[in-house]
C-alpha cells in the first residue's frame, strides 16, 4: 500500500512516517505540509491512502478531501485531529475513519487496515460539514486539466458565469471551468458574492462600475481585470444600491 502523509508539523509527519515503517502498513510515497501540496502530491503519485491533518492553514483537511473525492479513483481517507470527544461525534455518526492525536501505534493499524478497503464518499463528507466538524468554508476551487489538478483561490475570484453544465471561474489568474452549480456557489459564497445576473455573481469587493456598454446592456466593471459582466434588468437596483452604500469593501 502506498502511502501520503499531510500534516503542517514536521514532527507529526515524522511520528506518522516512523509508525508507518514499524507496522509495516506499506511505502510512505510523499509527504505534504498544506493542502496544495496535498492534493498535487495525490495527483502525481497516486496513494493508496492519506493520513490527513484536519486543521491546517488555509485549505483544511476536509476541503483537501472534497477535491480528492472529486476524482476518478479517489485514495482512501484517515484523518488526523485533535479534536475534542464531542466533535468526534461527527466522524462516528459518518463513519469516517479518523485518529485522535497524540496517535497510538495500534489505533494506527486497526484503521488502516479498515481503510484498505474503504473509500471516503461524497455523501460522508457531506455529513460532516452538516454537522459542523468542518470549521471553515473552501477556500479554493478546482478542476481536473488534462494531466493536473487546477486550483484557484476563492479571494482571487471576480465572478461566476454560468453556461450549460459549467461555471466559468474569473480570477486574477485566468479562467477555470468548475462543475458547480450556481445556486451552491452562491449557497457556499454569498457573503462574499452578488448576484447579478440568473447566470453571474461577482465578488462585492471588486465591483468598481456600473455602466452601459456599447449595446446599450447594463454592466458592471471589475477590479484587476479587464471584464464586464452584464446586470439583468431585475438585479440593477439592488446593484445600484450596492455601490450606492459602499458595501463591496
């Protein structure tokens, strides 16, 4: 069995990495410190299994399994916390298979060799951040290119188009097309996006403008990049009232 282990400690990799050498669970292919490296990691050297550190900064454990359990074969999922009984609540009622820190030698081999078999699923997952084990919302999206994983910060995003089965991602980096729906992404971002069209929402901090183009359609213009985004005719006054207030800062 290969493995990847994802903690921001060196020395809770390093506990991991000897634990794993001693139970003799299988090759320690990779180790990661954040969830970027994480999920470039299981892309290019396709573990079996991950022993993923809930709690790091900027994309937590959970959002690093989201992303994971969005591709074709996805690995195997154990996640590493220290959480107190009550949130672990949580991960039982899901079945999610998981270790509490400091991790012990033999609560290490009786999961994994469950998780050798088990693969962490949507609906788990779903469940988790249902009942609140997940403390943050994503902070990046991604989408699967050729051979490689894309990923964009949420920060950097600008708006959301929507066409067919697809949202365009407008960011500060280019466009990325994401399988989302506009309703979750607004379900998921609203605080920090308005919608301004059935089929657009644009980051509140960033609008700068609203003005008619040369078709005479209402639009608004975005900061840091060079893109109008049109307002339907039932979102310009509440538009208008956004910039009105000052509120998109």
């Amino acid at each position: 069995m290969n493995l990847l282990i994802v903690d921001d400690e060196p020395p809770a990799r390093e506990r991991l990495r000897d634990l794993v050498i001693e139970l003799e669970l299988g090759t320690v292919v990779g180790e990661a410190a954040n969830g970027g490296e994480a999920l470039t990691q299981a892309r290019h050297n396709a573990p079996d299994l991950i022993l993923l550190d809930i709690r790091m900064p900027g994309m937590v454990g959970l959002e690093v399994a989201r992303h994971l359990a969005n591709q074709a074969s996805p690995p195997s999922v154990i996640f590493t916390t220290a959480f107190d009984s009550h949130a672990l609540e949580a991960f039982d009622s899901n079945a999610v298979n998981y270790l509490l820190k400091p991790i012990r030698k033999q609560r290490l081999a009786a999961v994994a060799a469950v998780a050798r078999a088990a693969r962490l699923t949507r609906a788990q997952l779903a469940g988790l951040q249902e009942t609140g084990a997940s403390a943050s919302m994503r902070t990046h999206l991604s989408a699967s290119l050729s051979d490689r994983l894309e990923l964009v910060a949420v920060a950097d995003v600008r708006y959301f188009k929507v066409e067919h089965k697809y949202a365009t991602v407008g960011s500060t980096v280019g466009e990325l097309l994401i399988e989302d729906s506009l309703n979750t992404l607004e379900e998921d971002f609203g605080e920090r996006f308005l919608r301004v069209h059935r089929n657009a929402l644009v980051a509140r901090a960033y609008v700068r403008a609203m003005e008619r183009n040369a078709d005479g359609h209402t639009v608004v213009r975005l900061a840091d990049i060079d893109e109008a985004i049109e307002v339907s005719r039932r979102m310009t006054a509440t538009v208008r009232k956004v910039l009105k207030d000052g509120v998109m800062s």
